[in-house]
C-alpha cells in the first residue's frame, strides 16, 4: 500500500518548488513590466527573461530552505506547514543540493542574457539575489535565523524585482519603478510574516530567531497589517503627486483576498494560517495584474 501511494519524482520534485510560492516572484516582474509599457519601452525578451530569474530564484530558495533547514534541526515532523521533501525522507540532502545547484544555474543563464543587455548592475543584483537565497536558511550567517529574513524579502522581492524588471527594458529607472517596488516588497514581505507567524513556536524551540519570534504573536500580526496597509495605502499618494496615473488605483480591487487574509491571520494560529498564506501570495499578483490593467484602461 505504501508503494503504491508514495508520490513519484516529478510529485516529489513539484512538492519540493513550492509552486504555491511562485505568484509572490512574478508580482515584482509584473509591476516592473507595467511601469515600463507605461513608459512606452516594454520589451518583451528581456520581460520574460527577467520573469524566468525571478521564478528560478524563488524556487532556488524554497529549496534550499528544505535542506539547510532540515539540517539545522528547524523542520521536525510537529511543522505546521507544506511538507518538506527532505524532513520526509523522500530526498536526501545531497539529492536537494544538486537540484538547488542546477536551478540556481538555470537563473544565472538567464541572467547572462540580461546582463548582456545591461552589464554589470544587472550581474552583481543577480549574483547578491543568489547569495542571499542560499543565505537566507544556509550558510554560517542565516539571514533568517537572525530576523533578517524580513528586511531582505522586502528588498529583493521589491526594489530588486520592480525596479530591476524595468531597468533591464528601459534602462534607467524612474520615480515611479522606485516607488512602486514599496507596496509589492511589502506584501511579498507579508508573506514571510504569515510563514513565520505559523511557525512561530517551532521556530522559537529550534533556536530559529526569526522576526516574529523576537516580536511575539501579537506585534507579528502588526506587522502583517503594518506591511498591507502601507502597500494599499501608498497607491492614493502616489496618484495625488502625479507618480503613478489615477487609474492605477484599479489594483485597489484586489482588497476583498486582502481582507479575507487580514481574517485569517487575526482569527487563527498553526496550519489553517497556510490559507492566509496562499491569500497573501494571490493578492501579490493580483494587486500588481490590477495595476497593470488600469494602465492599460487608461
């Protein structure tokens, strides 16, 4: 019975992507793409170029987050979250290892091409992004082991991603790629404070310091609201000075998933968090969708 219910190495491989994660890592690539169409100068190579790093960096690190931590003792069977193929024995270590490598080389490829286009700024984001994934669970520092995890979410997944994708079309970058790079790292951000607000008490008993461990439920739970709001927000602000067009305020109708979430997060604790943590995922996509098609109505 065993045998024939074990997942087969695609099911593993697939469990092991997280492809739950990866609307997070295409919202930056969106609003980027967004800005540079407003701005007249999308192009679409280097858009899907940048989309296809930012995809392979997101599943580079949900699975080298697997492995390294696992083998610090963080990933126990009481976790409350998605499976993790390596706790589960239905990898080893050494197998995780060789696929992080080969999807971190996959990014690096495509990077190549960007930075081709643009040079070096384009090689040293793409090589700083690499580091820090590994980083983020690996290495002798562990960003988030530390309560770094959140300040280098918000960057990455924010001025890296925003700001990057229309630098590698455009160029340069403008007011309004800086700005907008703010409301998406910090949903994106939102993200990782549900993950560790889940997790919050086996993290506290695996020596694991993360943000929400050092701040405690409550404070966590401000912080998810500190980070969804500023994100919606900041968008009326940005219209009232003329950054972004009035019609960007079309990404406000992704408010209803948001809220849903906010309900969640306030309401429960453990695994049924997971659901706030796919809502927050969703409302990263569709908040940067929206934005783009209020551009485009406009």
């Amino acid at each position: 019975m065993k045998n024939q219910t074990k997942p087969n190495l695609f099911q593993i491989w697939w469990l092991a992507i997280r492809p739950r994660t990866l609307p997070a890592a295409a919202s930056g690539v969106v609003m980027g793409c967004a800005l540079a169409w407003q701005a007249g100068l999308f192009q679409i190579l280097p858009a899907l170029a940048a989309l296809f790093v930012a995809l392979l960096l997101q599943i580079g690190s949900n699975v080298a987050n697997d492995v390294f931590d696992f083998e610090r003792g963080a990933d126990t069977a009481e976790r409350q979250g998605p499976l993790r193929v390596t706790q589960a024995g239905l990898l080893t270590p050494a197998q995780v290892k060789r696929g992080m490598w080969i999807i971190f080389f996959l990014a690096a490829l495509c990077g190549l091409y960007l930075a081709s286009l643009r040079g070096w700024p384009v090689i040293w984001i793409g090589v700083a992004a690499i580091v820090s994934a590994i980083a983020y669970t690996g290495g002798p520092f562990p960003l988030g082991y530390y309560g770094l995890g959140d300040l280098f979410v918000f960057i990455f997944f924010g001025f890296a991603a925003v700001a990057g994708t229309y630098y590698v079309q455009v160029g340069s970058v403008n007011a309004a790629a800086w700005w907008m790079s703010v409301p998406v790292g910090l949903i994106v951000t939102a993200i990782l404070v549900v993950n560790n607000l889940r997790d919050l008490e086996n993290d506290r008993a695996a020596g694991k310091h993360t943000l929400a461990v050092r701040l405690g439920e409550k404070a966590t739970r401000s912080e998810y609201v500190l980070c969804m709001g500023i994100a919606y927000l900041l968008l009326p602000v940005l219209v009232s000075f003329k950054i972004v067009p009035a019609a960007s305020l079309l990404a406000w109708f992704s408010l209803p998933i948001a809220i849903k979430t906010f309900r969640i997060v306030f309401t429960q604790t453990g695994r049924p968090l997971n659901a706030a943590l796919a809502g927050t995922g969703q409302t990263a996509l569709l908040y940067s969708v929206l934005f783009w098609v209020g551009l485009l109505v406009s």
